[in-house]
C-alpha cells in the first residue's frame, strides 16, 4: 500500500518529464544516487534516486543500519538519534517530518531504540542528544539555509561529529546493498506504537540550557541590561530555543520578528533562507529593531545551527561578515578564560580552530597570547570531529569556526550552534555596553592589536562540472604540464597547497598536512604580500567559490590600502585563473 502511494505521487512527475521530452532530467533523477557531501546528504524533494524522497531517504536509512549492526555489538542497546526541521513540499507530499517518522520506522521495524523529538528541533540538538544519550547515531532531517525545494539528511557518529571518510563511504556501499525496502520500512506509524520509541525532547532541551550556563560569565550584567536585541528565526525552528537560551542566560527575551517567527516551509517573507546573504535578507529585522530601538539583531537560520549579527550604527546598519563574528567571539572566549581559569592552568592546553578556507584571525590572536590554533578542511564534521580528539587527550577547546557564519562556543555541542552563539554575542554586547564600546568599535580595537585581517568570500555558479573541472585542470598545468601558476597577475605566489591532490609547496615533502579530498576541488595560493586566496567547489551547491584575506601585521594599520591591495588581488585572481567570460560563470547577483 506504502509503495503504492509513494509511486502515485511521483508518478506524475516523471511522466510529464517522459511527456515533454525531457530525457537528460530524466537520467539525472533516475541513473544517479545521492553521495554524501559537506553536509550529508542534500538534494532537491522530489522524484528520482538523486533526490531526497520517502524512498532515498528508506534506503539511506536501511545502509546506515546494515554499517552500524557492522560497527556497534551494542547498537540495539545504545539506540539512534532522530531530528527533523520544518521543511516541506505538499507536491510532493514530501516534509521533514514524515522523513523522520519513516527514518524511525526503518530502524524500529529492526528492533534498535529510537530517540525521536517529538517535534522540531535545531539541528545542535542531534549531536547533543548523541553524546549525552550516548546513541551509536543519529539523524537529522534538514536542508539548513537551502532554498525551500530542498531537503537533506545529516548524520552524526557516536562521537557527536557530523560523519567523515571513511564512514560516509561506507555507508555509500551498505546503501548499494539492501536498495529494496524491507517489511516494515514503510510504516511511519511505528513512531506512534512501537514500545521502543523514546522522546527525548524534554530531558535534551532541560540538559542543554542547563549546559548553555557553562559559557554564561556575566550574569548580573546580563541581568540588568537596559539594551535591546531582536531575534529573527527565518520561517524556521530557532523561536523557542533562542528564547529559552536568553532566559538561560538571565535576559529578557529577545523581540522576536513577526512575521519570521514562526515554521513557514515556503519561508514567504526572503528570497532566499540565508543569512549569509547580508542586509538585503535581514530587512524586517532591521526595520524592526529601529522601530523597537534595538542595537543588536541575531539572526538564526531555518535549522538554527548558523548565525547572522547586525549592528545599529549612527543610523546605518553593520552586518558583520562570519570572520568579523569569529574575531569578536575569538577574543571573547579567550578573555572570559582568562579571567576564570584556575591559578594553575596552562595556556598551552587550550585550543581553537578554524577550516582553512576561514580568517587567519585566530592564528594571529593565538600566536599572541600563546593557546594553539589549528586548522582544519572546510565543513564542521571537520572540526567535531578533531575537536572530540583534542577533548579526549586532555586539551581544552574555546571556540571554533567556519566564515559561513558557523560557530561553535564550548564544547556542549560538536557542531555549529546558532542557539548558542545568539546569546554568547547578546552578552558580549551587554558586557562591551558597560565600556562603552560598540562590537563594532571592538572588532577594531581587536584588528589594531592583533592586525587587520579583511576577507571577501564570493563565488560563481556554474551548471556545467566539466568546464569546472577545466578550470581547476588549467591551474595544475599553468605553464607546463604539472606546474602550478608562479604569479597571478603582478601578484608573486609563495605557496600552493592543493587538497585535491595532496600537494603542498610549502612542506618539506611536498605532501598537505591536511587529508586529501578528491571528492572536490579546492587549490590556496599563499601571496608575497601577505594575501591568502583559495578557490574550491561548492559541496551543496553549484557554485565556485573564491576566499581571499589579507593578514597583515599590527604595525600595517592602514585599513584602506589594505582593502585596495585586496581588491586588486581579487580582480587579478578572478582574471587570470577563473576567466568568467570565456568558462561561462555568473557571477553572484548582488
């Protein structure tokens, strides 16, 4: 009957498909399965093994079965983890939810514990509820900051961290083995009557807010403040948990955006769910917080593991970039340690990190004040993971991040955390407040002592992977075959370091120090003048990315000819190794 349903409601789509002669389309959806990239699996809903549906999203379940029965003796003791965001399609009769519920039922219908909330829930709540139900797995069902068509399945290991080689592999293969779908894989309604569902919602909400107190330093303050924030939650799940997080924390609650506050799959009100996008996405924040005369807005995304800050300025707004976030919370972290540590605490033992394509800002801080600083590849299951290694070895870690506004402040979560992060900035701002500075007056008071650090991120898209393959061939073969580019431009190139191949002109041996990613393309080049630039792919989108930052030293206090020299790198850059008009890229519309 499930099977009969499922075909009804695709079947329309792949007919008219067939019917309007669209048979490449036809072979996209049909003659390819998902593959696990930065953020697990993700895809449009909709009909086809490529895309996220009832099921992919069964066999996806069924593979991750067979390799955890393979990994865990105590998997039917221990149990799995299953969260879900608030997407969905009514095309396609296709929602988080019941992706959920179908995810339980796989793993029900085989008698293995599931801990499934009973509603939606931000996604730091899955690794969290990992660890401290101390499941094998766990999943949730999310297309994060995607656009509204989209849906996606994260898995996390027993560790916490979002999985890496060779899990996602692995799984791949177990998937690859059981594709029909079992006896029992169709009934959602498992989660309703089997005796071995659990909800979880209460106890891991209650433990969190409980945790969140850790990284509280200013309680009083917090307390007393006269400032305002506005919080927007995008359409998505972050409402609640924000609030509670503030009330943690001893604020009032943050005003909430109206019209953004509650769950909205269409999310009616943005063109795009990304808070990365700057000002333009952030428009009924900002007219709200000046009609409330709120400084500072936070903004969550769909599934509240990212976070967006603006800053009221003499009238005009700050939105900060996710590396100017991660020089404040840098800093922050830092110094709440500092004036808490016990007399015997070694400043050595303490870490932050950072993916390689984010600000080099820690680096200088770290460098400074004597904690360690490490880098890792770009996506968070990156640094979870390297993070629960530093833990388990004794080190203590602040702070992590990636500039597309990731941050992870302590360690409750090994993921990046918007809840969290929104009312760690609300009392960095209280505190900052008392001193009458802005956080924007202490991101440069930051830049003039540890040195200016400025970055652009942008990208293009680009539909057609082979002539981004092209691109990428062409650097490794510049001027002869095997031979990266010496210069870009009038830019003379230190360094290359290429983590598809594993090449890394800079080490004695020529090998990265970072693991090779052949799944995706990614080259830095290091400049003379200082100027940091990677380009690599996207792993969720069709896009080419760019990262350049300029790390100059404290005494290079000129913040304007430093932006200009970056400028004109980029446009080098852009020029000479993407060449746009002849490969054919859009650029990103403004």
């Amino acid at each position: 009957r499930n099977w009969g349903n499922f075909f009804f409601n695709y079947q329309e789509q792949i007919e008219s498909l067939l019917q309007n002669g669209k048979h490449k389309e036809l072979r996209d959806r049909l003659c390819c399965r998902l593959t696990f990239g930065t953020a697990g699996l993700r895809s449009a809903m909709g009909a086809g093994f490529c895309y996220i549906n009832d099921l992919t999203v069964i066999q996806s379940t069924q593979g991750i079965y067979k390799y955890l029965e393979r990994c865990f003796s105590d998997f039917k003791q221990r149990g799995f983890v299953v969260g879900y965001d608030t997407r969905g399609q009514v095309t396609s009769n296709c929602s988080s939810k019941k992706l959920a519920k179908l995810t339980a039922a796989v793993l029900l219908a085989k008698d293995v514990p599931v801990y499934f909330f009973s509603t939606y829930v931000p996604t730091p709540f899955v690794p969290y509820a990992v660890q401290q139900l101390k499941a094998v797995a766990g999943v949730m069902i999310t297309a994060s900051h995607n656009r509204k068509e989209d849906n996606g399945y994260k898995v996390y290991w027993e560790n916490g961290a979002q999985i890496t080689s060779p899990h996602d592999k692995e799984i791949i293969k177990c998937i690859e083995e059981c594709v029909e779908p079992w006896n029992g894989s169709w009934n959602e309604n498992l989660v309703d009557t089997s005796p071995l569902r659990q909800d979880p919602l209460k106890k891991i909400c209650d433990c969190y807010m409980e945790d969140l107190k850790r990284i509280c330093y200013h309680r009083e303050l917090n307390v007393q403040t006269n400032l305002k924030f506005v919080h927007t939650s995008f359409h998505g799940v972050g409402h609640d948990y924000v609030q509670l997080a503030f009330k943690a924390f001893g604020f009032q609650p943050p005003i909430p955006v109206p019209e953004q506050k509650d769950p909205d799959p269409d999310f009616s009100t943005v063109k795009c769910p990304n808070p990365e996008e700057g000002e333009s996405v952030l428009e009924l924040s900002l007219r709200l917080a000046e009609k409330e005369n709120a400084r500072v807005v936070v903004a969550t995304d769909p599934d509240a593991d990212r976070l967006a800050v603006a800053e009221q300025q003499n009238g005009c707004w700050k939105v900060f970039t996710g590396n100017e976030l991660a020089a404040l919370f840098g800093w922050w972290m830092f110094s709440c340690w500092k004036e808490n540590c016990s007399e015997d605490a070694d400043v050595k033992n303490v870490y932050m990190l950072a993916t390689t394509v984010s600000s080099k800002i820690l680096r200088a801080i770290a460098l400074k004040e004597g904690f360690h600083f490490e880098e890792t590849l770009p996506g968070f299951k990156w640094i979870g993971s390297r993070v629960k290694d530093l833990l388990d070895n004794g080190k203590e870690v602040l702070f992590a991040f990636e500039e597309s506004i990731g941050f992870m402040c302590g360690t409750s979560v090994l993921d990046k955390d918007g809840v969290s992060a929104a009312v760690v900035t609300a009392e960095m701002a209280t505190y900052l407040e008392g001193k009458n500075l802005t956080l924007a007056q202490k991101l440069t008071e930051i830049y003039e002592t540890y040195g200016y650090h400025i970055s652009k991120t942008s990208y293009f898209l680009c539909y057609d992977p082979p002539t981004i393959k092209r691109i990428f061939e062409k650097l490794r073969n510049f001027d002869a075959p095997q031979s990266y580019p010496k210069f870009c431009g009038i830019y003379n190139i230190l360094h290359v370091r290429d983590i598809t191949t594993g090449y890394d002109s800079s080490q004695p041996n020529k090998k990265s120090v970072l693991p090779v990613s052949k799944s995706s393309q990614m080259i830095t080049f290091t400049f003379q003048n200082g100027c940091v630039a990677t380009l690599r792919t996207s792993g969720t989108e069709p896009k080419i990315k760019y990262y350049a930052e300029m790390c100059a030293l404290p005494e290079q206090s000129d913040r304007s000819i430093l932006e200009e020299e970056l400028q004109k790198l980029i446009e080098a850059l852009i020029e000479n190794f993407l060449e746009p008009d002849k490969n054919g890229l859009i650029w990103r519309s403004a």
